[in-house]
C-alpha cells in the first residue's frame, strides 16, 4: 500500500475514534437497520421483473388453454 494512503486511512481512523458521538460505529442498531431497509429495497426491486414475466406467462399460457 501507498505510504501516504496508508497515512490517511490511519488519521481518518484517529478522527473516527476520537469522535463517537457524530460517527457511530458500524455495528450500531441505526445503521443495520437502514442498511436492511436499502437492502430489503433493493433486493424486491430486483425480483420486479422477474415477477412481471411470470405473471404475463400465466396469464398467456390461460389464454391459450381455453
């Protein structure tokens, strides 16, 4: 690594202990919970699709059955 990356990464890492309170940490309640939220989002979004597709299947394949 880049010595002045690594120089970085390490003051940036000083000024997020020594700042708690506007910096939480990363396994806090609110921070899991609006990752969760973004991914359950993300997640549904993706499957959209998929579930038009298999919707207008169905709804084709009952239109030819009769």
């Amino acid at each position: 690594m880049n010595p002045a990356t690594s120089e970085n990464i390490w003051a940036a890492s000083v000024r997020m202990a020594r700042e708690p309170d506007k910096i939480p940490p990363a396994n806090s309640k609110p921070i899991n919970m609006k990752h969760m939220k973004e991914t359950k989002n993300n997640f549904f979004m993706a499957l959209l699709p998929y579930a038009i597709f298999f919707l207008n299947f169905e709804s084709c394949s009952k239109a030819h059955l009769f």
